[in-house]
C-alpha cells in the first residue's frame, strides 16, 4: 500500500487537531505545512503552540533483495513565542512544554501505526532526533523533530503506464 505526501499532510493535520494543547481549527489556526524559511517570513501571523510540518525527502533502498524500501525522512516543528529573550526560566519552561507535546505527539504515532491501513504504519520511532531551537527573529523558541518513515517500493513496471 503506498502513502501519498498529502495522506501524511492529512494524518498531522489530524494529530494538531486532536491534542488539546495545540487544538488546531480553521478558525484557530496552529498547523502550517510550510517549509521552515517560509514560516519564519510571516512569524507574526502564528498562533501558539505552532505545528508546523515540514515537506518530506526520500530514498530509495535496494536491500539487495526483493523487496525494495522508500525511505521517506521528513520534520516537524513545535513553535512558541517567548515575548523577553532575557527570560531564561520562561524559555526553558517552553522547550520543557514543547517537548511533552512531542512526546505525546510520538506516542500517539506509535499507537496508528498499528493500523495496517494509516499512514504512519512504517514509522521508525528510533529514528526520531529532535533539536532546541532559538530565533533571533521574533523571539521564537522550539524543538524540530526529524523522523523516517518507511514504505515498500515495487519495482515492477505497470505496462498500463506506457505507450510502448
């Protein structure tokens, strides 16, 4: 079964909005699919927490078998505003709150992949490495979680997809 990048922008979309610190809404907007530069460019429009779900990259692996993998890496960012860069306490209680919303988010991850149907099934929870961030720009401070997502790749050729 393959995983389309839009079943994945669906299944995060879904995870802001059912967590109840983030509680993402179309009229309370917190999930962004924007690539990080892009977010940082219109920083002001955020709301907190911020989910921000980066564009994924992927490789393909032979395995030196028949059964070849996809490996998909992609990230996301928890994003909050601390209005005085001075306030150590305060950033630190941030990145604190932040990283137990990750963990509840890896968790709940780990839970659907499960389902032989999400698609988050191929998921590699050892895979995950999350980074503190601090911008300069608005006072902005997160952590970035990179993941691997895995699928199966066929390599047969669908002759229904060829004119010759």
């Amino acid at each position: 079964m393959r995983t389309t990048f839009s079943e994945l922008v669906t299944y995060f979309k879904g995870l802001a909005t059912n967590h109840k610190e983030i509680r993402h809404s179309e009229t309370e907007k917190h999930f962004y699919r924007f690539e990080v530069d892009e977010v940082l460019t219109g920083i002001n429009k955020l709301k907190y927490p911020a989910f921000i779900l980066e564009g994924y990259r992927f490789a393909y692996k032979d395995m030196k078998a028949d059964n070849p993998v996809k490996k998909r890496q992609g990230a996301f960012i928890l994003l909050d505003h601390v209005g005085d860069p001075g306030n150590h306490d305060k950033i630190h209680e941030v990145w604190d709150r932040l990283e137990e919303i990750g963990d509840d988010i890896l968790s709940r991850i780990n839970a659907d992949k499960r389902d032989k149907t999400s698609p988050v099934r191929d998921f590699d929870l050892e895979s995950v490495e999350g980074s503190l961030l601090a911008t300069e720009l608005g006072n902005h401070y997160g952590i970035r979680f990179t993941f691997d997502i895995d699928c199966r790749y066929s390599r047969e050729v669908d002759p229904e997809k060829w004119l010759v």
